[in-house]
C-alpha cells in the first residue's frame, strides 16, 4: 500500500507539472506593439509604479498577510513602455535602479583612470540620456467582491452548484514634462479579476445498506499579475492616444492616427480629453 501511495503521488506529480512558457500575449498588448510608429520617438523614463491599494489577499476562513496585488509593477510598467509601437513610440531611460546604474559608471571611470594608457587621458563616458517625459502612476485600487453569486440544483441526491466572484483592480498613469513639471496626460484603467468554482456531487443509496457518495469540483482564478499586466498596458495606450488628442506627440502617419483617435473616443463615449475642451474654449 505504501509504494502504491508513492506511486500514485509521483504519478500526479509528473502529470501536473509543465514546461516554463513565455507569457501570454493579451489583446491589450497586441494593441500595443500594432500602433504605428510616431513622428519623433520619445524619451521616457519611470521611476517607480508602486502599489497603493494597502491591500491584502481576501480570505474568509484567517487573516491573510500577502498582498493582494504584485508589488512589481514597475518592471510591468517598463515592459509595456517598451512593447508600444514594438519599441517605436519610446526610448525607455532606466530610472528605476538608477543608484545600481551610477555605482557600474564609477567603477567603470575608476578602471579607465587607473589603468589608462601613460601618457594618454582615460576615455571619458558617454553622458546618460535625458528623459523628457516622465510616467508616473501607481496601482491605486482593488476592490474584492464587487459582484458574487451563484446557483444550483439537487435532485434525487444528484447535484450540482456554481459559484463566481468579481474583483476589480484599478490602475492610474499620467505623463509629466520634465521642462516644466505640467502633467500632460492622465488616465485610469480597470481590469475586472473572475473567479468561478465548480463543484457536482452524487450522495444516494445503491443498496437498502450501500451508499454511494461521489464529489467533484473545479476552480479557475484569474491570474491577478496578468490583471494588472492589461491595466497597465491599456494606461500606456490610452496615454499615448490621449498626448495624440491634445498635439503634445503625434503619428507619422496622419490617416493611422485619425483612425485610432476616432475609434479611442468611442471607447471613451466620444468624450474629448479635458485638455481639448480647454483648447477649444479658449
């Protein structure tokens, strides 16, 4: 029985385990990398896209201590910085782990000046670039339990029940010109995280002594990381078309960006940005 038991779990093991695979291209990244190029590329640079919520995971059974939603967003957020356009729209400046990009120039300068040639100065490095727009934002909201319910039916010991939960993840982004600290473009996004479960169970006598008891159940949660991954991705894209919108940046091709601006203000119900009301008031 014990080397049945070590069998059957081993067996499971190998039938569960899977090959490391490269993430899922959504449809907000397929989006993304699609928009053409723009008229001049952009320098960018985001030093941080924190978590905000101070949220935990929800549970209702104890206290749960893990956060509900990643607290790498900035690497997610760089990612998608650099998939617009597939690298067309932004020159992506590190600013994320600048102190570890200052320590490697000096000791690359302290290996220069040290074993320069004689006679001859130590090749001097190139200056970092500067960025002219820098994205701030955070994730700012996650609100658990937004919509629950479920259903189901027994009949004759056979039954059957289906259970399923909304949360909502909430994502901010806004462009600030480093010239002169304007905020150029503001958005927020949300992504709705699903979780459903499953669960059939059998319970009826075979025999006026035998009982026959049968459960089954299926859970699905939606990745929370790949949540916030389409938030973020959708802010990008919303950012740019909104600095489209208002003239800060535009396309190179001029019939592109009428169409995605045309079909960007549908999404939005046909509302113009704040920034061009203004405009056209004044």
């Amino acid at each position: 029985m014990c080397n049945l038991s070590i069998l059957a779990t081993s067996g499971c093991s190998r039938w569960i385990s899977e090959s490391p695979t490269l993430v899922t291209r959504t449809e907000s990244l397929e989006d993304l990398l699609k928009l053409p190029p723009p008229k001049a590329r952009l320098d960018a640079a985001v030093f941080r896209f924190l978590d905000q919520t101070g949220q935990h995971k929800p549970n209702d059974n104890f206290a749960e201590y893990s956060f509900a939603v990643t607290q790498g967003a900035t690497n997610l957020m760089i990612k998608a910085m650099h998939d617009a356009g597939s690298g067309s729209w932004f020159r992506v400046i590190e600013r994320a782990n600048i102190a570890d990009l200052l320590q490697e120039r000096q000791i690359i300068r302290a290996n220069r000046i040290e074993y320069a040639r004689p006679g001859s100065p130590p090749q001097v490095l190139a200056p970092l670039l500067n960025a002219g727009i820098i994205f701030q934002g955070a994730i700012v909201g996650y609100d658990s339990n937004t919509v629950t319910g479920g259903a189901g039916a027994n009949y004759l010991g056979i039954g059957a029940s289906v259970q399923y939960r909304k949360d909502t993840v909430t994502v901010a982004l806004r462009a600030v010109s480093t010239l002169t600290g304007e905020v150029l473009t503001a958005v927020e996004c949300s992504k709705t995280v699903f979780s459903t479960l499953l669960d059939a169970s059998i319970f009826k006598f075979v025999d006026f002594n035998k009982l026959l008891q049968v459960e089954l159940g299926f859970s699905t949660n939606e990745p929370v990381t790949l949540c916030v991954t389409q938030a973020i991705e959708l802010a990008v894209y919303a950012t740019i078309m909104e600095g489209a919108l208002k003239g800060y940046w535009g396309f190179e091709d001029a019939a592109a960006q009428a169409r995605l601006t045309e079909d960007y203000l549908k999404t939005r119900g046909g509302q113009l940005p704040y920034g061009v009301l203004r405009t056209a008031k004044s």
